[in-house]
C-alpha cells in the first residue's frame, strides 16, 4: 500500500478506523465529488447559463414572476425616504424638495421614477444576480444628471487578467493592488439583443465613480452576483416538470377520446370522404347526447379511463413550493398565494423572518445604490447651482452636505388594531420614542410633527374641533351638539 494514503487514513481517523466527518468516508459517499475552486471562478464558467436558466423559469413558471414582484413589493413598497440630515435646516428642505422633484424624471430612458428604478433593480438582482446602475450627466433637468440601468449581461464576463499597474481584472471588474474597485468593462450594447445592435463586441471601461453595482456577496472575494435560485434551480425545473404532466394526463383524461378497433379492418383506417384532412388515428364520429353508433361486426370501442392525479399531488407540490420559497427568502404563503392553512400566529412569525431578511437586503440596496445617487444628486446640485451653496464651503466640508436618513417604508400591519395599541404602550412605558415608532413605519416626525401642526391650524381657521386636536390633552372639553 501506498505511503501517502496511509498516513492520511491514520491522521484523519478515530482510532477505530472511521473517518472524523462521516462526509470525507468511503462507501456510499464515493460518488460526492466536490470541485475545490474558488468563488469566482465557479462564477465565471457558470453565471452565463445560471442567468438564462433563472430567466427563462421567470419567463415560464408563474411562482417565479410572482415571488419577484412580491420581493420587490416588500423591499421597496412606496420608496426609500430620503431624509437630509445638514445643520442649515434651510438647504435641507431645498434639498428635499429638489430630490422629490428630480426622482419623478431621473430615468434617462424617461420610463421609470426612482422608485419604479429600485423596484426594476430589486428584481434583477433577484433573477439576474446582480445589476448595475450608470450615473449619466446630461445637459437639461433641475440637476444636470440621470440614471441608466445596464444588466448583467452587458458587464464584459470574460475579461480576465493581470493589469500593467499589478493589479487584476476579474469577471470585467478592474481592482487596483490593495483590492478597491477602480473601473468596470461594459458592451457597449447589450449582447443579448440582436436588434438594431451597432456593435456586439465594443466595450468600453467606465470608472467605478460612475457605477453603482448592485449584488450579494454570498462568498467572501465573491465580485460578481449570482442569481437568488441558484440553489434551487433543478428543484424547480423538476417541479415544472412534473406539474406540466400532471396537467397534460388531465387534459388527456378530459378528452373521452375513442378507439374503434376491429379483428380484421378493411380499406384505409379511418377512411372518411367528407373529411380529407383526416389522418390515420383521428376519431370520425362525434359523440353527442343521444347518439347511438352502429359498429360493423368484428368492430368494437374502447375509452381511455380517466386517470386521477391521487392525494399524493397537492403534499408532494406544497412540500416543493415551501423548499422553493426558502430559496427565495419568503414565507410560503407569499410565495403561492395559499392561506387557506394560515392563522394569524403562523402568519405573523413567518412575516417576523422575512421581514428580517428583507431588512438586511434594504440596507444592502441603501448602501449599493440609494445612498451613492443621493451623494451624486448632492453633487450636481451644488456645481450645477440649483442650491445655492458656496462652493469653498462645500469643498472643505463634503460629508456634512451628503449626510442623510435613508427610511425604508413601513411593514403593513397585520393586526393593525392590536400593533397600534402596542406600539402606543411602548411610547408611554417609555419602551420607545415617538420618532422611533413613526420611523419604523416608514415615516419622519419632524414632517408628522409639521402636518399635524398645519392640520390644527387649518381646522381651527375654519372653526372645526375634531378628536384628534392636539389642544384637547390639554384638558379642553369637547363641543358638544348643544353647546
């Protein structure tokens, strides 16, 4: 026996001979072979087809479809607030009117707003595993600057190599020594269109200033994004599969489709002068109510049976559909549409870890693409002189005028009579702020705070005394009908 072998069985082993991780044995774990190479070159052999396979399940399975739309509902909703956060409260409120007002047209292509943007690069991330978003200056607007999405596609996938300055391009990504992003390699056209395409082969280099790259790193040195169901791609093509055979031997059951067959036939089968694209094994006859059909003799008919799909379907499809909606970091009742096994207990802690989940991918998107347009809109509209702000003071301190509160939306409520109730405990137990409960809605209580304000005064303008006057706390009586 061989040296080498024997000393890796001696020092892997208990000293009954047994490997330490039942995984590393012999027998029936002969056949797992593993590869051993590394993030980004798995990614890179495989991301081209792990994309067209995730899209065309988009394209062809329902769940799919509607578990992108139901992740980008949850992770985006109605918007990111954008809440500034400089000590002149003046130019905050410039900046936020101008925010609002840009975010409506800040698509170069002019179909999308900010918010339909996120919700497009929320489901490509998921579908895609990744995307990229383009700062684009133009010479028109409130602030001179848009934004383009480019797909994963159109990122140069095969450019690969050690660059002059000794650092490395990996995937179409461009690192320097230390590792920092300095660029990245883009077609020029997207390659997988082939419509009025000038060139499927130029590419160009943007420098990483201008990109914001929008992907989870699930490996650590992982540059490039993978799709959200990599890990359950076979499972449901498998289950597509499936659910389409079930669905043919149905309709081929609903048929009632007939068969004549004879000892000993004579002519052509299926012979019919009044029908001349009749082929061999078409049925002639229509059955009607009423009919009756003489056969000649040695002929008889015969029915396909109906063949039931049995009560193993609906379990063996749940079971599929709930391993699939852990893939896609939702609950199962998200992602089929299926409450008819769901009370509010199961529902509120399924929505307790999806909620946690989407929270992390919220902060990812904030960090990958929401606070750097901000950061660039503060830019523009400081050079641009849409805000007016002097540029020696800009210069000295730059962080100070990008600072902002990004506030994902608030969750609905599930038993909104009961969280609210809950949430009103808190404030008065001292468990929790004011501010903090209209954060976590989604909200900011200087603006709750200034329209309540503006609502009083309104209502007191017009004479109105409602339930809700903040003056009544103060012991005020309530007016009555009499009075």
């Amino acid at each position: 026996m061989k040296l080498l072998p024997r000393l890796k069985r001696l020092f892997s082993s208990a000293s009954t001979g047994n490997p330490a991780f039942g995984a590393t044995g012999r027998g029936r774990m002969r056949n797992w072979i593993v590869s051993n190479n590394g993030p980004n070159t798995e990614i890179i052999y495989s991301l081209d087809e792990l994309r067209r396979k995730s899209r065309d399940l988009t394209r062809n399975f329902a769940y799919m479809n509607g578990a992108y739309e139901t992740v980008s509902a949850n992770i985006v909703g109605p918007g990111i607030n954008v809440m500034p956060r400089h000590e002149d409260c003046t130019l905050c409120s410039k900046l936020k009117e101008l925010w609002d007002e840009w975010c409506l047209d800040c698509d170069i292509s002019g179909t999308n707003d900010f918010q339909s943007l996120l919700s497009l690069a929320v489901r490509e991330r998921w579908e895609a595993g990744e995307v990229f978003l383009r700062f684009v200056p133009v010479n028109h607007g409130i602030v001179p600057f848009k934004l383009q999405l480019l797909s994963s596609e159109q990122c140069k996938l095969d450019e690969n190599h050690v660059n002059e300055d000794g650092g490395k391009t990996i995937a179409g990504i461009r690192f320097d020594k230390k590792g920092q992003v300095q660029s990245y390699v883009f077609y020029v056209e997207n390659p997988t269109e082939s419509l009025a395409v000038r060139s499927s082969f130029e590419t160009i280099e943007i420098p990483v200033e201008e990109i914001c790259h929008y992907f989870k790193q699930v490996w650590v040195g992982q540059v490039r994004g993978v799709p959200e169901a990599f890990s359950g791609m076979l499972k449901i093509r498998d289950m597509l599969e499936y659910d389409e055979a079930e669905l043919n031997k149905k309709k081929t059951a609903a048929m009632m489709a007939g068969f004549v067959t004879s000892d000993a036939p004579e002519g052509p089968l299926n012979e019919d002068d009044e029908d001349p694209d009749a082929g061999p094994g078409e049925a002639i006859a229509n059955i009607t109510s009423g009919t009756i059909v003489s056969l000649a003799p040695g002929e008889d008919i015969k029915f396909n049976p109906p063949v039931e799909s049995g009560s193993s379907y609906e379990p063996f499809m749940n079971q599929n559909l709930r391993a699939i909606a852990n893939v896609l970091q939702l609950t199962y009742e998200e992602f089929s549409n299926d409450m008819s096994k769901a009370n509010f207990s199961s529902i509120r802690a399924g929505l307790n870890i999806t909620q946690r989940k989407h929270r992390q991918e919220q902060n990812r998107l904030i960090h990958q693409i929401v606070r750097p347009v901000w950061e660039k809109f503060v830019e523009m509209a400081i050079l641009s002189g849409a805000v007016d702000v002097e540029l020696a003071q800009y210069n000295q301190n730059r962080r100070a005028f990008f600072r902002a509160k990004f506030q994902p939306a608030g969750w609905p409520y599930v038993n909104p009579q009961q969280e609210v109730a809950a949430q009103k405990e808190k404030v008065l137990c001292g468990f929790s702020s004011r501010a903090q409960i209209i954060a976590e809605n989604g909200g900011d209580a200087a603006e709750v705070d200034a329209q309540i304000n503006r609502d009083a005064a309104r209502a007191a303008d017009y004479g109105l005394v409602f339930a809700t006057d903040p003056t009544l706390g103060k012991g005020a009586p309530i007016p009555s009908e009499k009075s």
